[in-house]
C-alpha cells in the first residue's frame, strides 16, 4: 500500500508525497502548469520512491511520463556517493523514437530545475574543467539512444566522454551498447528499470530483446512497467522481471458514475456514418463542424501506402486552410523527426496524417480532434489513438469513420470493450454531387502524373490487405465492400488487379476512359523510362511476340530443370548398380542361388500380374465398344 499524506493535506498535493520531493522537483512541476498530481501519479510515485516494483495501467494521457521520471531521478541523487564512471545507474525503455525523444525532453526539462545536472546538460567540450570539478556532486547526466539517428559506435563514444548515469532508449540500440565491455551495470550502482509502453515493446516484437537486456541487468533493482493496457505478453515479464509488484490501476468513471472507461473524461468519443464515395470529401465537414477550428488534428490511415498517396490527394480536397504533414514508420529517421517537429512547433491549423506509429506513447501537446479514418485492424489501438487527443484533462474530439451496414456494428463492438461511442454531433448531409466533384478533383491531379496513379494502386491494395486482416471480421466484411465507390472515392483510373476482384463483374474501368500508351509521368526520367520499354516491346514485334519469347524461355528454364533431373537420376541409378555389384561379389554361391531363385519367383509374379492387367484393359476396352443395342433397349419410364 502506498504511504499515507500526513493529516490535513490533500492526497494529490505534490507536497503530501512521502517520502517528501525535493523543493527543486517542486519547482520544475509548478512550471510545468501540474498544480497537483494526477491520479496515477498520486498512487505511484510513493510506491516507486518506497522502493517498490510497479506495474502501472493507466488511461492514456493521464501522466504517467513524470510519474517514472521524479522518482528515478530522485533515487539518483539521493545515493551515498556517486555512481562510478562508465556505470549506469538507471534505464528507461520506450518502443519508438518519437517516444524516447519525448521522454528525454520531459527528463530535461525536469533537471533544468536542479543546477548540478542542468550544468551536465549545457556542458560543451570546452567545459571539460568544470565537469571535473563537480565530479563529486551527485547529479543525474542522460544520454539518449536512438537507432536510425547515430551509430553504435557514436553511441559508445559519447557514453565514454560524458559517462551517463541514466539512459532513454529503444530497446536494439539499448543493447548493443550494453553488450560492449565498456558498459557497466552492476548490482552496486544500477538501481531502477523502466518499460514504457510495455505492452506495445512486445507487440513491435521485441520479447527477445529484451529478455537479452534483462540478462545483463542485475536482479536485485527497482523496476516499473507502464502501459495504457496490460497484455499477457507483459504479464510473461512481469513473472520473470519483477519481484512481488504492486498493480495500480487508474480508470474513469463513465457519466452514469457506475461503468468503468478506459479514456479520459475530457475526452469526446463518437463515430461518424458516412457512405465510401463521401468518405474523404467529408474530412472537410468534420473539420468545418469543430468551432474553434481545430489547430492542431491527426488523421489516421492503416497504412504507410496509404499516407504516402493521401497526403498528396487529400490537400486539393480540403483546400488551403490546413497544413497537412505526413508520418508513418517507413519514412528515413531524419524524415520522421523533420515532420514530427514540423506537426507539434505549427503555429497555424496542421493536420497530421499518420498511422499506427504515432497511437501510443507521444506525448503531442494541444491536439484538438482525432479522425479515423480507417478503424484500426487491432481493437486496442482504438482507445490509444482517440487518447492522442483530450490529454491531461484537456477537452478533445475524436471520430471514427464508418460505412453504411456491417461496420456498424462496430459501435456495439467498442460498447463491450468499455469504450462507447456516440454519434458525431453534427450532421452531415454531403449530395452525390458534391462527392463526384470531389472525386473529379483527385482525378485530375492523378491525370497529371503517372506516378501518382501508380501509388494510389499501391495504396488501395495496400488498404485492403489491412482491412481483409481486421479481427472483427465479421463485422469488417471484404464481401461486403462497394468496390466502384471505394475506386471512385480514393480518385482512381482503374481498380487494381487483385484475387478479390476475380469474380466482381463491375466496371473496372470506373468510367474512365484513357490511352494508357500516352499517359506520362512526371518525371522526365522515368518517362523517358517508360517510352523506351514501351519502343523495345514494339520492336520485338508487340506483346505477342513478347509472351511467346517469355513462354520460351519459360519452356527452356523448365528443359534446363528436366536434364538436370535426369542426370541426377542417372548418377542414381549408376551409384545403385555399383552397390549391388559389390554386394553380389560378397556373397557365398549358396547366398547367389538362393538370390537367383528369389528373382526369378518376383519375375513369375510380375508377369502374371502384368498379364492381369492386360486382360483388365482389354475387356473395359471391349466394354465401351458395345453398340446400344448390346448394352440393351433403352429406358423409357414405367409402364401405365
């Protein structure tokens, strides 16, 4: 159980915490605008401080950055003496680089507040004397791993310069830098663990990683998992990583006081109904229906395919009143930190279009409104997208996208899953009109580049894998899809070539009517490209001549493959004779007799069944030449 406030102080106050925070901890909270503490941290930053190990649900939102952080910087300065050079004292883990990033900023912003460690974080090469002078004073000095930003080896030169005490990192880079000799993490100095997101460092497949990690940790030490939801993969962990935790768990209740939900209560939750053709035209309606405008919103798709098309599509159908920003977890490292700061330093209304990368763990400050627009493949992921806005009791909007029919069924879905949705508040009437000059909009922007064209296919394939893959599939259903105003709606010329399409007797051509030799690219390069293959298909005599040339040396492949065959068998047959020669030559006369005899009776009972067979087939033969008058008169029905 946690301690007890001392009597006549509230239970949330940061300074009824026992044992008590520092006043500089104190200090860098108030900046922060927390008044008092959260409810998550109210339950566990005494535990964690008291020496405890903690598993930590906690809705998404709610705090749960400073309520790992105060206590494991506070642990650290209040050691005996300092942790020796090139020994670490603490680790905390998160699954991506945006998050790591964003609880290494957090854990700057909280030091800035203690001189000691402040100056560590300001230090420059020239400063070098002055961290030597202090090298006695207690202070915590980070470093933050990320893979994809620096090497290893950068990595393992910074940490033998600045030898840090406490490291924010994804789990790989973690562990090569604890697998150098360099490295230290014993009992003597390492004192507390962290895993962010836990369940989520699973789900990404990182289960053996971190069991290598926990390997070269010792297991006398203070470890927290935190996590919006607890999975049995965490629990596995949890059984081998901690010693006797304590579970907390913070809920909201719902507006009826009674059922429990697993979202904020500033937080907004409702779906939208809208018919494929409308679907993307409508991003404007709900963007138009919010008042104030929303400044900052995310948009999130199933796919990085999809990203990379829609960002391109989407701008000409909203129109210029939104900065739209792409992110998704194929972009190069330097790309996804670009755009990440990009989306949170706007200044005007952004959009950020994204996937599943960015649903848990950031931490993205004032966002207003989350769309769905494709519900997410996993259940669980609903709840942490919707949580990316209506954080730290700040009011937010979400709103998943849903088709007529089927997919509402989706809404009772999340009602059992203690996450109910109510409908989008103001309706939204959209005419056929409007939809297909949407529709024409994305066209023509399509028609002007090949390029363009060639990704929406990627997308809407790409799209559909997702959507065959939903684990409510009886309520996402591929058969029941509209497969013209879906290809409408996502502007394209042609739907793709897929198995699904197989038996779909529609207009694959979506009404469009276009020369494919002449359409273009973009690019002058890859046009000129795409014109020379074309001349050499012409050259070769068309696409004929092309598939017989191919069928050819198809047919010559599949030759080369039965001479090959043949000659291993041949080698068989040869290596089988040379066996049996060498047995014969063993054998007594008597064991040659005998063998001789042998073969001689299986030869007799060959030939007889051979003999059998021959007068099988010669009767059946016989059989089937029988004329109709032999077989017998024919049948007519019965007598009256």
């Amino acid at each position: 159980m946690a301690p007890k406030p001392p009597a006549g102080t509230s239970s949330r106050a940061w300074d009824a915490v026992t044992p008590p925070l520092s006043e500089w901890v104190l200090d860098a909270v108030s900046s922060m605008g927390f008044s008092r503490m959260t409810p998550v941290q109210a339950s566990t930053i005494p535990l964690f401080m008291a020496h405890k190990d903690v598993v930590v649900e906690a809705v998404t939102g709610s705090g749960k950055t400073l309520s790992f952080l105060i206590p494991v910087v506070e642990k650290l300065l209040r050691l005996e003496e300092p942790i020796k050079k090139h020994h670490v004292g603490a680790i905390v883990i998160s699954p991506t680089r945006e998050l790591a990033l964003q609880i290494y900023t957090v854990l700057k912003s909280l030091l800035a507040f203690h001189p000691p460690s402040a100056s560590v974080l300001n230090l420059s090469d020239d400063d070098a004397h002055r961290q030597k002078e202090s090298s006695s004073t207690l202070k915590v000095v980070p470093q933050l791993l990320l893979g994809g930003t620096t090497s290893p080896a950068e990595d393992l030169s910074t940490f033998l310069k600045q030898s840090p005490n406490l490291l924010v990192s994804t789990p790989g880079r973690l562990l090569e830098l604890l697998s150098s000799p360099h490295v230290h993490c014993p009992q003597s100095s390492f004192e507390m663990l962290v895993l962010d997101e836990a369940d989520r460092l699973l789900d990404l497949g990182f289960k053996e990683t971190l069991q290598n990690i926990l390997r070269r940790l010792p297991k006398q030490r203070r470890t927290g998992l935190f996590s919006a939801s607890i999975s049995e993969a965490v629990d596995q962990i949890v059984r081998v990583g901690l010693r006797n935790p304590v579970k907390v768990m913070v809920k909201v209740k719902g507006t009826s006081g009674v059922q429990d939900k697993r979202t904020p209560a500033s937080l907004q939750m409702t779906y939208l109904t809208v018919p494929p053709l409308h679907k993307f035209f409508a991003l404007k309606h709900i963007l138009s229906s919010v008042q104030p405008t929303p400044q900052k919103t995310i948009f999130f798709v199933s796919t990085c395919s999809g990203v990379d098309y829609l960002s391109a599509i989407l701008p000409l159908l909203m129109g210029d009143d939104f900065q739209l920003i792409p992110l998704h977890g194929k972009h190069p490292a330097n790309v996804r930190e670009k755009n990440f700061n990009r989306f949170i330093n706007s200044h005007t209304p952004a959009i950020l279009l994204t996937t599943d990368v960015a649903s848990r763990g950031l931490d993205i400050p004032s966002v207003d409104l989350v769309v769905q627009i494709d519900p997410p493949s996993d259940p669980k992921t609903f709840i942490h997208r919707c949580g990316r806005a209506g954080r730290a009791g700040r009011r937010g909007l979400s709103v998943v996208m849903l088709h007529p029919g089927h997919e509402e069924d989706y809404v009772s879905f999340l009602e059992v899953r203690k996450t109910p949705v109510i409908p989008f508040p103001q309706p939204i009437s959209i005419s056929d009109t409007e939809a297909a000059a949407s529709m024409n909009v994305a066209r023509k922007a399509v028609l002007k580049d090949r390029a363009l064209h060639d990704r929406g296919q990627k997308a809407f394939v790409s799209w559909l894998r997702s959507y065959s893959k939903h684990q409510a599939s009886s309520i996402f259903r591929v058969a029941d899809l509209d497969w013209e105003a879906l290809g409408k709606a996502w502007g394209l010329l042609k739907l793709p070539k897929m198995p699904e399409l197989k038996k779909f007797t529609g207009d694959k051509t979506l009404g469009v009517d276009i020369t494919w030799d002449t359409y273009a690219y973009k690019d002058k390069q890859r046009e000129k490209r795409r014109l020379e293959v074309l001349q050499e298909t012409a050259e070769s005599g068309g696409h004929q001549e092309s598939s017989n040339k191919r069928r050819a040396s198809e047919s010559l492949a599949w030759s080369n493959k039965i001479e090959n065959k043949n000659k291993k068998l041949k080698r068989r047959e040869q290596k089988h004779a040379r066996q049996e020669r060498d047995r014969w030559e063993k054998m007594t006369e008597e064991e040659r007799q005998k063998a001789r005899e042998t073969e001689k009776l299986v030869a007799q009972i060959r030939e007889k069944n051979e003999e059998e067979r021959r007068l099988r087939r010669a009767a059946t033969k016989a059989g089937a030449g029988m004329s109709g008058e032999d077989k017998g008169d024919e049948f007519h029905g019965f007598d009256d």
